[in-house]
C-alpha cells in the first residue's frame, strides 16, 4: 500500500482497496446468488442421457427418448408440463436440440432442462428442494489482491480453430471453435492462453489450471471471463475474478476441460478456491 492509501496492481497502477474489495465482494455475491438460484446447478437432482428406448427418470414426468425426430417425451395421463408458457400434455416432440441448446420444461415448482453436451441428449431436473442447494452457505475464495490484476494482447488466428477437449463426465468431449489466444505477464514468466468465445458477444472465456489446482483450486479446471479486447487487442485479466464451474459444485454437470496447452506452471492464488460440497479447503 501505499502512502497515499492505494495500492498497486501488478502493472504499477493505483487503486482503491477498499472500493477494490467491495466491487469484488458485489460481484461474487451476485456470482453465488445465480448459482443458487431456485433453477440454478445446485438445484439438478440427475444427469440422464436419453436413448431410442422410452426410459422413466426419477424426478421428472412421463418416458423420455431420442430419435431422429429429437427429444420426446410421452406424458401419464394427467400430468402436464409447460413449454414455452404453453401447458402441453401426452405426447410431445422437443425436436432436435442444438449442441450446447437447451429447453426448459416447467412441471409444477420443477424445471427439466432437456439439452445435448457433446452430442447426446439429456434431461437434468431442477428441483428448488434439493438438499444441496439448500445447504449451499457460498463459494470460498482468496481475499481479492490488485496484484492479480494483469494486462494482456490478445492474438486473433487467422481463422478460428476447432479445438477438441475432454469433459468432467468421462468419455464425453466438446469442440469449441478458438478465435485466439491471450499473451500476458505474470510471476515474471510470458505466458498465454488459448481463449474461446465468450457469452457476451466479443467477450472472451480462457479455461485454465495452474498450481493450485487440485490444491486449493478445483482440480479440474478454472475460468475466467475477460472483457472484449481493447486497440491493439489489449485485455485485462482480472483472476481475483477466477470461477469454478458448476463441475466444481455436482456430478451432474458436463462441463469442459481446459485446452492441454492451458495448464499455467505457477500458482495462481486468486479467484474461487474448492468449494465445500467437494471437500475441506487446505
């Protein structure tokens, strides 16, 4: 800190701490309240992969399957779900979902997410009750430090490449197209990471490990979310802003591993740590 009561990202730039820490601590409340939302990934009670053959699943109504027609489920005499605000009852056709698509079925306080990862379709029910949404007491994390505030350049590919990689849910994969890579500074090393598309349009996903992962960090992988680049493709890599995803939280979660390349050889000690549904924080 310094005398003037900032202190100094790992760039040299002053700031606030104290404005610092509070727009971290808003934004990892809002972070957790979504993940805990009513419908959100602590409340999915089963993971089920549809087949050609009519199949009952715990938690949700009727017999789902899959063909070329896309997802079909045959409903019991009486029960009803609502798609799209419309309530619909016996046998109803989803049709083909895209991959990484999804539809939500309302039945009752329920939702049933029907959705295809890695090219399989799947129902996921939602249950606002179940136990581990309703134990969940918030992610730990470190204490949020300005000097794990990095800048960076992005590099765009001449053309965005295909990029295969593993799943937490074993042998499934997903292919992403990577628009690029971020090359950027930190514990006195030039590293980079290959990037995906973000959810906000320009924005930029980077999946990583690094040292502390398996450690302090959910093993599997880290995210971060990095603003859409700036001229010259400068970035900002916040990693006080480093998320587990909902893989970190439930088994019933599909989400991807990090590109083999993105593993970073030092120990970022900055973002969300292991969450307590998978076990003690060292």
């Amino acid at each position: 800190m310094t005398a003037h009561g900032t202190t100094s990202t790992s760039e040299g730039i002053d700031v606030d701490p104290e404005l610092f820490a509070a727009e971290w601590k808003a934004w990892h409340v809002g972070k957790d309240a979504g993940l805990a939302s009513e419908h959100g990934f602590l409340a999915i009670t089963g993971l089920h992969w549809l087949s050609a053959e009519p199949q009952a699943f715990p938690g949700a109504p009727g017999t789902w399957s899959t063909g070329p027609e896309g997802v079909v489920v045959e409903l019991d005499e009486g029960a009803e779900l609502v798609v799209g605000g419309s309530p619909v009852r016996g046998r109803y056709v989803f049709g083909v979902i895209p991959e990484r698509g999804g539809i939500d079925a309302v039945w009752g306080d329920t939702v049933i997410e029907v959705a295809k990862r890695g090219g399989n379709d799947v129902i996921r029910p939602r249950h606002p009750d179940h136990p581990l949404r309703a134990a969940f007491t918030g992610t730990p994390a470190y204490e949020p430090d300005p000097r794990w505030v990095v800048t960076g350049r992005y590099e765009a590919f001449d053309e965005p490449r295909p990029t295969t990689v593993g799943a937490t849910v074993e042998g499934l994969q997903h292919v992403y197209d990577a628009p690029g890579r971020v090359v950027f500074r930190l514990a006195g090393q030039e590293l980079s990471l290959t990037a995906f598309n973000g959810h906000a349009p320009g924005s930029l996903t980077l999946l990583f490990t690094d040292e502390t992962s398996g450690v302090t960090t959910y093993a599997a992988n880290r995210n971060l979310t990095v603003d859409s680049p700036g001229p010259g493709g400068a970035v900002v890599l916040d990693f006080n802003r480093a998320t587990n995803l909902p893989c970190a939280y439930t088994d019933f979660a599909t989400c991807p591993l990090p590109p083999a390349e993105n593993r970073l050889p030092v120990a970022v000690e900055a973002g969300e740590r292991i969450p307590h549904e998978r076990g003690p924080v060292v």
